[in-house]
C-alpha cells in the first residue's frame, strides 16, 4: 500500500512541478498549485519513510509477528561427511523450532515433536487468547475479527518449513489445552476451527 502512496505521490509531484513551471510562465495564480505541490511532497515523504525497507514501525502483534515467521532463515548447511542424514535432519529441524521461537516468542511458545513431524505453538498472548475464546463462543465473528486473514499469513511459514525440511511437517497452533484452532502441513491450512 505504502508503495503505491509513493508512486502516486510521485506522479502527483512532477504534475504539480510542471504546473507551477507552467503557471510561473503565463503569469497565473500559483497558489493553489504550490499548496498541492506541498502537499504531495509530504505525502510522498511519508509513504517512502512507510515502505517495507524503511519501516521501523510496530503494528499489532500479530501483524508483525507473522510477518517475521513467514521469513525464516535456511538451515545451515553441514559438509562434514561423517554425519549422517539423520543427525542433519534433526540439526535443521532445531534450527527450524529455534526459527519460530524466536519470531513468535509474543504470541507463544514454539515445541516439536521428531516422531509426528510437528511444530507446535501454544498460544500465551493474552488477545489472542481472548479472541480464541470469544470465537468459540461465536463462530459466526470470525470474518468480523480478520481471523481469516490471520489464518491465512502462516500458510508462508508452513511452506518455508516444508522448503527448509521437506514435506510432511505440521505447523499446529493451540490454545492452552485445548484441541488446535489451526493446522497446516506443507504450505496449507488443513483445519482452522473457525472456518
């Protein structure tokens, strides 16, 4: 979005520019034109400091926090050839729970489990938690809340796991002790209670 601002902004700029040039000659009113031109320079201003690359600014927690678990880093990579497989794979796949634990540390606590092949986040955000109890109470608000659009960002995360390790990994998310509100394996949602 911030992107878009900028280049519309741009445009805007050089128009405005291009008018005043035009205004100065034929000896017009400029007014109206440099108070555009003014504004569209902060505009565009603004939505460059906005931009991806710039941004220091922090949204919601979960905003953020998905954004950073769908860019987890690649497994380092062992060329001593006395370990094997085995040993490599579980050395990726800590490397892959340590990943999330450091990215979703606000929203929860990362485990895994080597024999289901599955990576587990256990909800202690306490909106979160009160989101999730609130929907099962009212199923029909979930459009309402954007949990679709929440569902929906750690779909890039799963298949970040399944490039990282391969297919067959499960991302589960659970609240407390209860069953999982969400499920994906290999890049997919295959259960969001809420759906």
């Amino acid at each position: 979005m911030a992107l878009g601002f900028f280049i519309l902004g741009i445009l805007i700029d050089f128009i405005a520019l291009f008018s005043l040039v035009t205004a100065i000659r034929q000896r017009t009113s400029k007014f109206t034109i440099i108070l555009v031109l003014i504004i569209a320079l902060f505009g565009t201003t603004w939505a460059f400091y906005k931009l991806p690359y710039w941004s220091h600014s922090k949204s919601t927690v979960t905003h953020v926090e998905t954004k950073k678990t769908s860019k987890i880093q690649q497994p380092q990579v062992f060329s001593s050839e006395s370990i094997t497989q085995s040993e490599r794979n579980k050395n990726n796949e800590q490397f892959i729970k340590k990943q999330l634990s450091k990215n979703l540390t606000k929203l929860g606590v990362v485990s895994f489990n080597h024999s289901t092949k599955t990576f587990t986040l256990d909800i202690t955000n306490l909106d979160l938690q009160r989101t999730i109890r609130f929907l099962n109470k009212h199923n029909d608000q979930a459009r309402r809340l954007k949990w679709p659009r929440f569902a929906n960002s750690f779909t890039e995360t799963s298949s970040s796991i399944k490039k990282s390790l391969g297919k067959g990994y499960k991302l589960v998310i659970c609240n407390k002790n209860e069953a999982p509100v969400l499920i994906y394996k290999d890049g997919f949602i295959i259960k969001d209670r809420f759906e």
